[in-house]
C-alpha cells in the first residue's frame, strides 16, 4: 500500500544553534530561542518556494532549495514523493554565521516532509528523522539541538548518528555577538590540520567533560570548561575580528567561543554591561530552545522528549 499525504499545510519552527562550544568540536550543540518558520503543502505538481527575511533573493526558488532536497530526501526514505511541494519560508537565523541556517533547513525539511505523510511519525521515527538531518548535513552537531532542542552530545555510529538531550542549568543565557561577514563551513574546516598532538587532544577531552558538568550543574565552571586547543586557534587567522572579540571577552571573564565555524561569537555567561564589542558586531541575548523543531499540522505533533532524545516519544 502507497503512502498517502495529508491536504492542510505543515508548519514547523527550527531554532538556530551552537556547535562546539568551545571543546566539544563536532560533537556538543546548543538550541537557541530564534527561529525560522516553515510552511508546506503538497501540490498537484513542481516545487515554489518563497522566502521572506535572511535570504531574500539569494537562496534558490525550486528544487534545490535545501528545505526542499531534504523534504525529498526524507519522502525517499519513506518510499514515495508527492507530486509537488510549495513552501513558505520566514527566515530570521543570520545565513553562513556559525547559527546553524542549513541546520535549520535540514531539519525543517525532514520534519515538513514527516507532517505531510499520513502516518508520517511511524514511518520515520525521530532516531531514523536524526540520522537523515545529520547524512544530509555531513555532520550532526548542528542539527541534533535544532531537532531536539536544549543542550546535545551528539556521536555517529554504524548505523548513523545518535544523540542524547541533557538541559542546561538554570541561569545560562546565551549572547551571540553576529558580524555583518559572512563566514562558510567549508573554508573554516579547510584551515584545521590533518593531526593534532595527543597533549590537545587529551585537553580537549577533558574540557569537553568538564563542559557537560559545567551546563547542565555548575555554570561557574563554564569559563575554564570552554577551553579549546582543537579548532579555534588554527581558524583564527581566517577570521582575526571574532577570534579577537573571544580573546577580549574570555579576558573579561565571559565564557566566550566560536559559535560553529563562526564568525559568530556566542557567549555562554553574563557579559558585563559595560562591555563594548565594536560597531561591527550586533550583540543578541538568546534564551535555550528547549523544544527543538515544532510541527504543527499534518501528523506530526511536537511531543515532549525525555533525557534519551533520540529515542521514539509516544
């Protein structure tokens, strides 16, 4: 028996989000309170996509929009795509920060694409939803908090990626300092070296684990715990303003880092009042997004997910 699709459109709202922070390159995430808002409907035929906001004019109109190839994605797992799509997009996530757009997009395709299948939740559960993002993305640090929301580890095993949801401490609030540069994912991964010696390694290790205690229990840890030797020194030299905003910041005491491959600067503890970051940088003060991407319409209800986030909700 074929799929069938739903008539009404699908709403979803994807968070933007942190990765790495700091130590845990690749693998620690973090949900934030801005969003883009997706709408979709199935169509008798072809793929319209409008945009509003961050990527006005400059992202694609039709198929190779990034929401609609991850929708596509996603039919093609469940076994069958409908005959058209046509998608609204509100966009406030800054593209090519280091906020996690594409992530956002990913997501937001994968979980349209499940709001829009019938029985779409038990077709594609969030485990099967998570490995999806994250082969589309190449990676899944961004795209486990934009699906899950809060504070996420995220690994990827034979099977694909995986990731488990842990909440953040009262009392952590994100700042993001964003530049009007842009900065792209490719270009910051090109700078890192092939090998690390193993003392960096073991450094970060251990920052990486002190950051989760420091997150979820003890924020005044945070500071020492967002350390990295792996990443960010070796990326300075391609972005000199954000990697000498972090400097002055972490010499003012503020847990401060690279927000994903940057240039964006997210500090993770108060930033003093009378701190002054230059014209160049529009500072934010975000909350955590503890929901991840909320679908409204079609199948798909957003459901509360316990400390396993990865795991199938009922």
């Amino acid at each position: 028996m074929g799929l069938s699709f739903v008539t009404e459109p699908v709403s979803v709202s994807t968070p933007a989000t942190s990765a790495n922070l700091g130590p845990g390159f690749d693998a620690l995430g973090l949900a934030l309170t801005l969003y883009d808002d997706l709408t979709a409907r199935v169509t008798t035929g072809g793929f319209t996509v409008t945009v509003a906001g961050e990527g006005a004019g400059d992202l694609p109109a039709g198929a190779d929009h990034l929401v609609i190839r991850s929708m596509l994605a996603t039919f093609d797992e469940a076994g069958a795509r409908p005959p058209g799509i046509a998608l609204e997009c509100v966009n406030r996530i800054p593209q090519a920060r280091g906020m996690g757009s594409s992530s956002a997009a990913i997501v937001g395709g994968v979980q349209l694409a499940r709001g829009l299948i019938s029985n779409g939740l038990d077709l594609i559960d969030d485990e099967a939803a998570l490995r999806i993002a994250a082969r589309i993305e190449g990676h899944p640090d961004n795209v486990a908090p934009c699906l899950l929301g809060g504070f996420t580890i995220a690994w990827t095993e034979e099977g694909g990626a995986r990731a488990v949801k842990l909440a953040p401490a009262t009392g952590v609030r994100p700042t993001v300092f964003i530049p009007s540069e842009v900065g792209y994912t490719a270009t910051a991964r090109a700078a890192l070296p092939s090998e690390v010696p193993h003392r960096d390694a073991a450094f970060n290790a251990g920052r990486a684990a002190l950051l989760t205690h420091a997150l979820t229990n003890d924020p005044s840890l945070l500071l020492p715990a967002t350390e990295d030797r792996l990443h960010q020194g070796y990326r300075a030299a391609g972005m000199p303003a954000t990697a000498a905003l972090v400097a002055a910041l972490r010499s003012a005491g503020v847990a401060a880092m690279v927000s994903g491959a940057g240039p964006t600067v997210l500090a993770l503890t108060q930033v003093p009042a009378d701190f002054v970051p230059g014209a160049q940088w529009r500072g934010e003060v975000l909350g955590v997004d503890d929901a991840g991407a909320c679908v409204k319409g079609g199948m798909v209800e957003h459901a509360e997910r316990g400390p396993v986030a990865a795991g199938r909700t009922s």
